[in-house]
C-alpha cells in the first residue's frame, strides 16, 4: 500500500505553537489533506505522551484516531544547537528517554521541543538505545540544523555515523540540492512539514509517500531503511526557493547577496544587518557533484504549495476569502483531500468551476512557475506565469524587495 506521511510537527506543548495543535484536530486535517500517517512531535512531553497514549492502539508504537494513524516522534535540541528527530517503537521508550536525557534539560517538562545538554553522538546513543530511528532536521538551514554547524555527518555524530536512519531536507532544500553531497546518497530523504498549527497551509506542506505492507511502526522502519520491499516513493515539497533562507539575505532589511559579496563585506548588509548565510550557497561550499547524482533508491521529488495558496494565487485574492474557501470546498468535496487534487487525480476544468484554478493546479503539476528566492527569514514568491508555455524559472531576486 502507498502512505502519506508528515513525520515531523509539533503539539500545543511547544513554544509558538498553535493551541489547536490537539490530536482532535490533527485527525480532522489530516485527513483534509490526504496523509494517513502523522508523527505526534513532542513525544518526550510527559502530559501529551498522556494524551497520545488514551488513543486506540494498534501495536506498542502506532496509534489511530478516526481513520489517522499515528507514531511518536520528537525533536530535541543538542549543546552545538542542532536539532534532531526521533521516531520511537512504544510510550515505554519515550518514557525511558524522558528519563534518561532529564538528567541533561531544564525543560524537558515544560517544553515539547527540549533542549539537551548532550552532543549529536550522545543523544544518537540514547536514541540506539531506545530502539528509535533517528536523524539530522531541516539539516541545511542555517539556524539549528547539522550543516549550519558541521562539514559532515562525522562531524556531528561521531562513532554514530553509520546508525543515522535518514535526513530531513527542510523547507529550504530538495533531494537536487541534497544530492549534490556524496556522503548522503545512501541516506532516505524526508519531507515533512514542522507544522506549528493543524491548518492545511501547514499540515503537510511537505510530506512523504512509502510503500508498506499495513501502516505501523515497523512497517515504517523499513520503508525508511529500505529493506523487505518497502521504501520512499515520493517526497513532496515546497519550492526551496520559497524557503525562508534560500538565498543569502540580510535578516533586517532581507536585501540579497551573491557569496563572493557576502565575504567582501564580511557578512555585514549596507544597513548594519547581519547576511545569514542561504542554503543555495551552502550546498555550494559542501557539493563534491556540479550537478545532482540520484542514487537508485531516490524517488522523485514534486514541489507544491498548499491548494488554498494554489487557489489565492489564482484568483488573485487573500487565503480567507470567500471565494477562496469556496472554491476550496468544491474541490474537496469532488476529491476529498488535498493530495489527491494537487497530485494524484485527473483534473478537469469542470471539477474546479474554474479556468483560472485549472490552469494553476496544472501549471504546478508540470513545473510551469516562477520562483523568487526567499532569505534572512522571509519567505520567496512563487508566481503563475503569463504564459503556459514557460518552464520552471528562478526570477531574479535582486530586482524585488522581499
């Protein structure tokens, strides 16, 4: 069978995070959008690993609320500030971990995304030892991520190495950018969405597709280790482009800069802000390949935005509007989730009632949009060209204000 998965977001026991963040609501979207598996986040979190654990179970590690499966998952943050996440097999390994990296946090209480006073080796010990899957998050953006801090996965994990079960690419990178590093071509690639609110324009903004036998948890730890059959068969995700650090940007005034002016001005903008560096750039610095090399086991790797943008953009008008959620409603209730209209079925000018929305939908399906480089924090643009006959096209950022 073929499953949707988003194995990364955060419950509403996380800083910043919506208090719709329920598992009530998580089931509700999910199934709005297409994904049949969900990773709690938060695991760690002694109050919602409560609430997870009165859901009905179907093994030790895989949990279903309405037609929603869930497994436990958590990311924590480790003393070089990189960030990790971690698929366990049961509530009695969270709270085994709970208690083994309490001796290491001030927060693990408190916060559903802690921070632990170990290192990526250590904490990738603990993780071994739990039997949970682990690996490096969103590990090319420049704030807590594996590659904003290291050269390489030695680096950051150590004797661990070769127990690291997959990276997640982040917002900001695809399986092109990724694949231009040697040392990850072994390695699953996972999308997923680090929502911090269950509304569709978040949930599974990015997410997985895997081919397994049931949904489980260790039907899951074999698609992503790629044994017995089963594996990835898509990763689906934002442009990178749209990403927040795409480019090398001021984080003030989010002007853009090429590398070589960045290191002329020694990472200072015109206007005193800082130039954080973009990820482009530093998949530049550590690509032994021009041009991306795809293992066999790669699958392939769609860009899409949420169809409520995709809709808005059509249209021309704001998410909440009227006619946007109206033409939402069509949609979903001819194809009942949002997968099936942006990937999976034949779509007809018909089904959306509408040219403008047709040509949209199509237009992403065949890679016939624009792209301006988001950086320093702020989100690219993409755009609907003029012209269907346009290919895929970076604009060129320097002439916009972001």
């Amino acid at each position: 069978m073929e499953v949707n998965s988003d194995l990364h977001i955060h419950s509403h026991y996380s800083a910043a995070t919506s208090p719709q963040m329920n598992l009530p609501m998580l089931t509700k979207w999910a199934a709005k959008k297409g994904i049949e598996l969900i990773g709690t986040g938060d695991c760690l979190h002694p109050k919602w690993l409560k609430e997870i654990s009165e859901l009905e179970r179907i093994d030790e590690g895989t949990f279903i609320n309405g037609n929603t499966h869930f497994v436990l998952t958590c990311e924590v943050e480790d003393s070089n500030r990189v960030h990790h996440l971690l698929i366990l097999p049961s509530i009695s390994k969270a709270e085994e971990l709970n208690e083994k990296f309490a001796k290491y946090s001030f927060n693990i209480t408190s916060e559903g995304r802690p921070k632990i006073r170990l290192d990526g080796e250590q904490i990738a010990e603990y993780a071994k030892e739990s039997g949970a899957l682990f690996g490096p998050c969103h590990a090319f953006t420049p704030w807590t991520a594996m590659y904003a801090y290291f050269n390489s996965i030695k680096e950051c994990y150590g004797s661990m190495t070769s127990q690291v079960s997959f990276i997640e690419l982040g917002l900001s990178a695809d399986s092109d950018y990724a694949d231009r590093i040697s040392e990850l071509k072994d390695l699953t690639f996972l999308t997923n969405s680090d929502a911090h609110s269950p509304w569709p324009i978040r949930l599974a903004r990015e997410f997985n597709r895997f081919k397994m036998d049931s949904i489980s948890y260790e039907e899951l730890r074999k698609a992503i280790l790629r044994i017995q059959g089963r594996g990835p068969l898509l990763n689906v995700g934002i442009p990178p482009e749209e990403g927040k650090y795409n480019e090398s940007a001021c984080i003030r005034c989010y002007k853009h800069y090429k590398l070589h002016e960045c290191l002329i001005n020694k990472w200072r903008c015109t206007c005193g802000g800082k130039i954080k560096k973009g990820v482009r750039d530093r998949v530049n610095e550590l690509a032994d390949y021009e041009k991306p090399k795809h293992p066999p086991n790669r699958p392939e790797y769609i860009k899409l935005i949420p169809l409520t943008e995709v809709i808005a953009m059509a249209l021309n008008s704001r998410l909440n509007t009227k006619a946007v959620t109206d033409s939402w409603n069509v949609l979903m209730s001819k194809f009942g989730n949002e997968v099936k209209v942006l990937v999976d079925a034949k779509i007809t000018q018909t089904d959306t009632r509408n040219m403008s929305i047709y040509d949209a939908i199509m237009a992403f399906r065949s890679g016939q949009i624009i792209l301006y480089p988001g950086g320093g924090g702020q989100y690219g643009r993409v755009e609907l060209p003029k012209d269907r006959t346009q290919k895929h096209i970076i604009g060129q950022s320097s002439l916009f204000e972001f």
